[in-house]
C-alpha cells in the first residue's frame, strides 16, 4: 500500500508518547517507542482475537523501533507519476518471459490450484510477479518491527475501538506466539507485508492455506503454499468469478465518446454495471490483436463498467467484478491494471493495445538500465543500475537534463532519452 499521510483521527489520541510520535517529524526516541508498547499492551482486550498483555509484551520486548516506516509515511508523491511509464516497466517483455518459465515448470500445481479456486494460473502467476517478481525477496524489515512503529506512528483515537494499524500489530505477534511464522523469514515490507505474493499479518492469519500438502501454510519458502493463499484471498475476500474477463479492451462508439474524453483524470463508472451483451447492442465493440475491431460477446454475458486509466483517446475497457476483486489485494487502480495485463500476456494475449496519448512513451526495466548505466558513466555515483527510477536516478536525469538544454524534468521516456543520450 502506499501511505501518504496520517489518519486524521490521530489528533485524538489518548496516549501521550504515541502522540508526540504522530507528528513525524523526528524519529522516534527509544523510550517513547517502549512508552508506546506498553500502551499497546493495555489495549490487547480490543484484538480481534485473544491475545494476552503477557503474551503480548513477551514477544513485543524484541522489536525494534524502525525509521524507515516513518519516512515511508513521510513519502510526498509531488512527481507525477504516469501510466505508461509504471505498465512499461512493470509488464515488460523480460516479466512476461519469466512468468511463462514459471507456468511451464510449476505446471501441475498451477494447474491444481486453478481447479481448486478457479482462479486462472495465469493470474496467481502475474500478482506473484508484480509482487515480488517471482522470488522470496518480498522485503528487508522485521514485520515484527514494522507493525509496531507503524502502530506507534499512526495511533488510534480509541483504545477500545477497531483500529487496522493497531490490530496488525497485535495479528503479527499473535502468529510468532502461536509458531505460525519463523522469526528469521517474518521480514518484509515498510508496511508489515510478506512472503512471495505479499500478505499483511491480518490476511494472512485469515486466508493462508496449504498448496503443497505438508500441512503448513508457509507462503514465504513454499510457491504452492503462496499461489493458492493468494487464489483464497481472491475468491473469499473479492468472490473471484470463474471464467469472468478482467478486463475487454474497447472500442467507445463515436456518438458517446464526448462523455468519456479525458484531462488524464481515471474514469471508473462501476455504477455503470451491464451485461456484455447490453453494451454490444449499445454499440460499443472489443479489440482484438494489432487493433482489429471485434463483436463484443463474452461467454456467460458478464457483468461489464467502463474504466479508462486517462479518459479518451487513451485505451478503454470494460472491466469485470474480477477488476474489483484484485483491487481488495492492493486497493491501487494501477497495481489491478498491471496484473490483468501481465496475465493477459503471459496467456499470450497482446496485452494493451491502443497507444497510450503520448509522444513519449515508458521504458522497460532493460531500458532503464541503459540509461543507469549511462547516467554512471556520467558521474552520478548515486545511481544504480537496477531497473527502477527511484530518487537518485531521476535527480541525475533532472541535472542531465538541464546540462542539455532540455526542458527541466526529473523523467524520461523512449524519446527523451535518445535526445539525453546523444
């Protein structure tokens, strides 16, 4: 998930050491961050399942404090950020190639675990690549650690009431308490998110299951125990729908365009729900394989609302309740868009068809590399060569940029960067 600023309940805590943290401004001192833990110990009676004081503190002695989730929190996205450039990376023809490997060499448990949820392979495969890009590395912070700052920097109001930083505090301990997790592999992300197709202590406790037949749940060191967690998550907390499209790449009849040109803002009409059939007879048409216009008619006439990522003339599509149901796993518009087109691809589908309303369009992950490694060689000895656009590198392109004469930007797309590196 990607937080950008506190709950604005905080400014009702009840708690005087979790409140001086809740400003963010400094890091958290180690007496504040254990004042802290012993007021979430007095609140255990509000877990949603028991878990005594003792218990709690027990484990909770061990955690550290950790910075990095405050400055994750602090994370101002005052960059614009572009379609194109994140499904160009993220669906890249290297992705696409790895999640075919995967599909072939792990095909009979794939192949079960479809049966078993009906979630298409292809699917589980993508959000594991999305994730985690097929491996365990799924993080570097204690989730231990990670939920109990992030407990300690985002209080709740009520001490008695529902709270989800809070609760995912208590549901990491409560798998450490009961041997459900290994404290060496119970690492993730900032945000307390772990294993192969990353699960928050709070799903995980609720929807792991077996995939290997071992008996355990292990989604950190077990692809089967991953994959069919993550099929469980889809069909329990979204109601999966088998043989249901996520996605019809469209084309909008002429006389209704009007209403769904766009100043790049996303339009999602899911109040707009219709059969497929209804909006074939209301004009409106698939596209196939190298743009061919095609009758929209899906098997088992779904239920279909437009979304457009940037309104018109950018790619349209009508989505199903399956849109909805990936979103659930990670509520970003975008990350549902990278796994549907992902899978479509590895299924051998074109993925995205209509050009998106650019003359500059996204680089893959190889791309990226290129330019790194050009950046290097130009003396930014704080890039590295990784694939990913992050601060450093996007500081070295705004100081190339301007060294060129080019307009002052901090990105590049396939055109601006032969011009930067010519």
């Amino acid at each position: 998930m990607k937080v950008v600023r506190l709950l604005a309940a905080a400014a009702a805590c009840l708690f005087a050491a979790v409140c001086a943290a809740a400003a963010l401004d400094a890091p958290m001192t180690p007496g504040d961050f254990a004042d802290c833990v012993q007021s979430l110990a007095d609140q255990t009676q509000s877990s949603s399942k028991p878990l005594a004081r003792e218990d709690f503190l027990r484990i909770a002695a061990g955690a550290k404090y950790d910075d990095r989730v405050r400055r994750a929190l602090l994370v101002v996205k005052g960059e614009p950020t572009y379609w194109w450039d994140e499904l160009a990376a993220t669906t890249d023809d290297q992705r696409v190639e790895d999640g075919r490997a995967v599909l072939s060499r792990a095909a009979a448990p794939l192949q079960r675990i479809e049966a078993q949820f009906g979630v298409p392979k292809e699917i589980i495969v993508a959000l594991y690549g999305i994730e985690t890009n097929y491996g365990p590395a799924a993080g570097r912070i204690p989730v231990l650690d990670a939920t109990l700052s992030l407990a300690c920097l985002r209080p709740c109001p009520d001490p008695n009431g529902r709270c989800l930083a809070r609760e995912r505090a208590f549901t990491a301990v409560r798998l450490l308490r009961d041997s459900r997790v290994v404290p060496e592999t119970f690492v993730g992300s900032w945000a307390g998110a772990f294993g192969r197709t990353q699960f928050e202590p709070d799903s995980y406790e609720q929807l792991a299951v077996d995939g290997d037949g071992d008996g355990i749940a292990d989604i950190v060191n077990s692809e089967p125990d991953a994959w069919a967690s993550t099929a469980n998550h889809l069909v329990r907390r979204g109601g999966w729908i088998p043989d249901a499209p996520v996605y019809v790449e469209v084309r909008v009849p002429a006389e209704q365009q009007a209403e769904f040109m766009g100043n790049g803002e996303t339009i999602r009409l899911a109040d707009r729900m219709r059969k497929a059939s209804e909006w074939a007879a209301a004009g409106w048409k698939a596209i196939g394989p190298e743009g061919a216009v095609l009758p929209l008619a899906l098997d088992g006439d779904p239920e279909l609302y437009p979304f457009l990522p940037v309104g018109l003339p950018g790619p349209a599509f009508l989505v199903s309740r399956n849109f909805d149901t990936i979103y659930r796993y990670n509520n970003s518009v975008r990350y549902v868009l990278e796994v549907a087109t992902l899978a479509n691809r590895i299924a051998g589908g074109p993925g995205i068809v209509t050009p998106w309303p650019t003359d500059d369009p996204g680089l893959s992950r190889a791309q990226i590399r290129e330019l790194q490694a050009w950046l290097i060689a130009q003396g930014h000895t704080l890039v590295v060569a990784d694939g990913v656009a992050g601060r450093n590198t996007r500081d070295a392109i705004e100081e190339e940029r301007a060294k060129k004469g080019m307009p002052p930007g901090r990105r590049v797309g396939q055109r601006t960067m032969r011009e930067l590196m010519s």
